[in-house]
C-alpha cells in the first residue's frame, strides 16, 4: 500500500509540473506575412519635392509699346493659330501713316513712269539726229545737245527707279511701327488669361518689375514635368530615360514618360536639401486634361528585372536579414540583394519563392527561434 501512494504522489507531481511548464510557456507571438514571389523589380529615383505641369510652349505677352485697347477679338480658353491677332492698341495714327506711304509709293510709280517715257523718247531723238548728222542733214552741236539731254532723263529714270525703294521702305517702316500695337499668337494654342478690357490703357513692364501680361497663351499639346531630384541620386539620371508621372489631379493612374532634361546645376533653395532639375515629357495621356500648373510627382526607372525573386522591401532589417516564418517559429536569414525600390527588392540568394517573411519586423519578442503564428 505504501508503493501505492508514493506512485500516485509521483505521478500528481509530474502533472503539476507539466502542468506548470505548459503554462509557463512563451506564447508564440502574432506577425504579419507576406509570400516570397517571382516578379518585376524597378529601382527608380523620385523627386523630393512636388513638381509642376508644365506646358512645352508658353507665351506671356505684352504690347512693345503703351496705348489703349481698341480690340480684344479673343477671349479665355479660345483656341488660336499661329499669326492671329490677339490685341489690337489704338493706331488710327499710324494707320493713316502707312496708307500715306503706299500713296506716296504709288505716285512715285507715276514719276518713275513719266521719267523713264521721257528718257527713251530722249535716247530716240537722240540716235536720230546722230543718223542725219552721218548724212550731214543737221549740225554736230543739235546731236550733241540731244545726246546729253537723252543721258539726263535717263538719270531721272534710274533716280526715279531709286525713289521707288526708298517708298517701300517707309512702307516698311510704317508697316512696322503698326505692327507694334498689334500682340499676335507666335504659336497655335489656348487663351489662358487676358488682363484687361477694350478701352483701357496698357503699359509695358518697366525693367525689372514684372507686371501681369496682357494675354497668356498656352500650348497644351505638349506637357512636361519639372521636378527637383536630390544630387546624390541625379548622377544616375541620364536624357531618354523611361520615367512614370503620377499627379494629385488622378490618383488612380500613371503615365508614361522620358527624361528630356537634366539641369546642369544645383539648386541651393534650402542648403541642407541640394537637387537637380529634372524635366521630364509625358509620352501617351490618353483622353487626360493635363493642365498646367497641376502638381505632380516623377519617377525616373534607372534598371529593371522582369521576373527575379523578389520580397517586400519592408521585411528587411538591418545587414540584409529577414525572419522567415517556418513550422510555427521565426528563422532569421540573411539574403543577398539585387536592385530594389520601396516596394520590392530583388533576392539573389537566401530565399525561395513559396518562402513567407515576416514583414512586422517591429514586433515585440521577434527573433530568431522564437514561436509566432501568422495574423
């Protein structure tokens, strides 16, 4: 009976303690994972700033000279070609002017024509009395003097002829001091803004002090993106570079773009932040209205693998490591890299698509061998 009892009391100990070890246990902590997969990697660089919409033409323009206006023929958002008149000072002067030089140069038309008449009948007479004078009909001195009258009209002919440049020339001049009070379209675009009504009185810019133009014309067909890249990425960033456009204005969609410019100089805007000016030009926008002025962010493609292993840039930890989640415990690894961006990074070595990383690498009790569950 006594070997009875120390067997049952044995055998209550043993429960106890496994009992007492079985909650006395580390209890597996929860993470967040996610699968390793073969995939596209991109590394790119982006701006550190928000960039700009910007249009490829853009013409702020302002008349050469002061006056008030006398005709405004477009208005906002009228689309205009190349040549068309835009703004029209008051010039009834001028325009008076210029028809009194084509007047001008119509009758020394005229003269020309009267001065040159004259010389040939003048050269006529003159080879005719030469003929008599042959044939001793008339005097040597009456062939002289036609002779030297016909050389003197034929002067005034060619003087006549002269006169006729120099009225094409104020012409010209006329034509030019009209032209001044005129704003034309250098290019075909859209109205964007107008700053002033028929009837006031415009004024160029004074040096230095920028005023608001008189008429604001954008060229639409073609955009582009300047943004500022930090100079430690720049040196990467080369002309003809694939690069991706997203904006604010269309948060669900990116468009396809090239780097047309990288400015040779660094911004110091703030000294502790340095970059570079990158322009970038969208290549297909579809049915989108990219407007000018819209805010937008740039990422220029610097390499890209189409289909390499690859895992989320937020499961590695410091000296390439990631904590794989293997029969309820968490393995450390340490891998080799590849290229990467803030999504994805390439593995080269140290994982296996079907592998499950754990990507809450902040989680409280996370090491290597220690029990977790996936969330």
């Amino acid at each position: 009976m006594k070997w009875r009892a120390v067997a049952v009391i044995a055998g209550i100990a043993g429960v106890a303690v496994a009992v007492a070890l079985w909650v006395g246990r580390p209890k597996p902590i929860t993470v967040d994972t996610a699968e390793v997969t073969r995939g596209k990697v991109v590394q790119a660089v982006t701006n550190t700033r928000a960039g700009t919409v910007k249009a490829c033409q853009r013409a702020k323009l302002a008349p050469q000279s002061g006056g008030q206006i006398a005709r405004l023929p477009v208005k906002k958002g009228d689309h205009v070609e190349k040549g068309q008149v835009l703004l029209e000072l008051w010039n009834a002067d001028l325009r008076a002017d210029l028809n009194l030089a084509e007047r001008d140069a119509e009758a020394t038309r005229a003269l020309r024509d009267q001065a040159c008449i004259s010389a040939r009948v003048a050269r006529s007479e003159s080879e005719r009395l030469a003929s008599l004078v042959e044939r001793k009909l008339v005097s040597t001195e009456l062939a002289e003097r036609a002779a030297g009258e016909a050389e003197s009209k034929e002067a005034a002919c060619r003087a006549a002829a002269e006169q006729i440049q120099v009225s094409k020339a104020r012409i010209d001049a006329a034509g030019a001091r009209l032209e001044r009070t005129m704003l034309r379209a250098p290019f075909a675009g859209t109205v964007a803004e107008i700053n002033g009504e028929v009837g006031e009185f415009v004024t160029p810019s004074p040096v230095g002090i920028p005023t608001p133009p008189a008429v604001d014309v954008v060229d639409s067909s073609c955009i582009y993106i300047t943004a500022p890249i930090d100079e430690v990425d720049a040196p990467r960033v080369r002309e003809g570079m694939a690069a991706r456009v997203t904006l604010d204005a269309f948060k669900d969609r990116s468009f396809k773009a090239h780097v047309r410019r990288v400015a040779p100089y660094v911004l110091e805007v703030e000294k502790q932040a340095r970059t570079v000016e990158v322009e970038a030009e969208i290549d297909e926008r579809d049915d989108a209205a990219l407007l000018p002025g819209y805010s937008a962010d740039l990422e220029v493609i610097i390499a890209e693998r189409p289909d390499v292993v690859r895992v989320p840039t937020r499961a590695l930890v410091e000296g390439n490591r990631v904590y794989v989640l293997e029969g309820g415990r968490i393995r450390q690894r340490t891998v080799e890299t590849g290229i990467g961006n803030w999504e994805f990074t390439e593995v080269t070595k140290g994982l296996e698509p079907g592998d499950r990383v754990v990507v809450s690498i902040d989680r409280e009790g996370l090491e290597d061998g220690a029990p977790a569950v996936s969330s």
